[in-house]
C-alpha cells in the first residue's frame, strides 16, 4: 500500500523535528519546508495528500503558500491543516477564506491531537478512492452523443447484439493528478462490451 505524502511547512526546527519524527512513525512519507518559498517550490515538485502549514515564516509566509497552491487546479484539492502561533479571529478567517480546511493553535494543540487531525483528514479525503466505477447512462439527443455515435458507429447507443440501450462505464484512474477514467460501453442487457 502506497504511503500517504505530507508535507511539513514550519520555520522553527524543534517543531519541525518533533513533528516529523512523529509523522514518519506513523508512517507516513514526509517532506520538509522550512519556509514559504520551499513549501511552493516542493509543491510543484512533489504530489502531496496533506500540507501541514505554519504562517509566521522567512521569505514568503504560510497565507501566500495557500494562496498559490488553492489557485493552482493541480493542487487546489490538496487538503490543508494550518498549525500556527497566530490564533487571532481575523488571522482564523483569512486562512479558512484562502482555502485551509482546519486551524490549529500551537500553543494549545498537543502532537497526539495533530496526529489524530491528520489521520481523520486523510481518511474523509481518500473515501472517493474506493469507488470502483461508474455507469452513466447516454442520451442520444443530448449534446455530441449523435456526433460520437456516428463517428464510431454506436448505432444509437443500442446493442448491436441485443439493441438495448448501452450505459458508459468509468473506471477511476488514481495514477493521474486530475480526475481520470477509462471507458467502455456495456450492454446491461447481454452484458456485451463494446469498442
């Protein structure tokens, strides 16, 4: 089973420390950022599950790495957990605002509870991981149906075999960033699969 990747956003090394070591005991595959400008450098370099971000930091600080990686289509959906000494209402807001999906307060987060939030956001966010495809039925009238069907002889959408009308199914591909899928007619009538 593949590990999920993390990466760790923070400036102070001890914290960085404690809470990489913490990480990769859990097993969990993690890369290191020690400011704002590593964490978007590491982001185009990498494919991460989960960001783990302080805001104070040198160079470019933690609301501009959200800013960036929540306008890029390629990484917008990567979860992020800001962990921050900064716990004041209107420093909350803005980073949910930019897209962070939870808020930490250092000072009154203990590591078990970071773990536990990481673990829990994690699972919610891999749940459409398990499904295993999907059948859409087409519609003829609708859109390029007419034009797909007579370009690759679909005969309607119907059954060559049977002349039931066929359904598309999508099996997920995880191996791209972006939503992908592998397709097939399938007759539900005689089970025939068609090119």
């Amino acid at each position: 089973m593949q590990k999920n990747k993390i990466l760790l956003v923070e400036d102070s090394e001890i914290i960085l420390n404690i809470y990489k070591t913490k990480l990769v005991t859990e097993k969990y595959d993690v890369v290191t950022a020690r400011n704002g400008m590593e964490a978007i450098k590491a982001v185009s370099d990498h494919q991460f599950d989960l960001i783990l971000l302080d805001l104070m930091m040198p160079v470019v600080d933690g609301f501009k790495v959200l800013q960036v990686v929540k306008s890029n289509p390629k990484t917008a959906k990567v979860p992020i957990i800001v962990f921050s000494a900064k716990g004041q209402p209107e420093e909350i807001e803005k980073a949910m605002k930019l897209g962070a999906e939870d808020y930490l307060i250092k000072s009154v987060t203990k590591p078990n509870d970071v773990m536990e939030k990481i673990r829990k956001m994690l699972s919610s966010h891999v749940e459409y991981k398990n499904v295993k495809s999907y059948r859409l039925a087409i519609q003829d009238e609708s859109g390029d149906a007419s034009c797909l069907s007579s370009d690759f002889r679909l005969n309607l959408f119907k059954c060559r075999i049977c002349g039931t009308q066929m359904y598309l199914d999508m099996i997920p591909d995880y191996s791209h960033e972006e939503p992908w899928f592998t397709c097939h007619f399938v007759c539900p009538g005689c089970h025939s699969g068609q090119p």
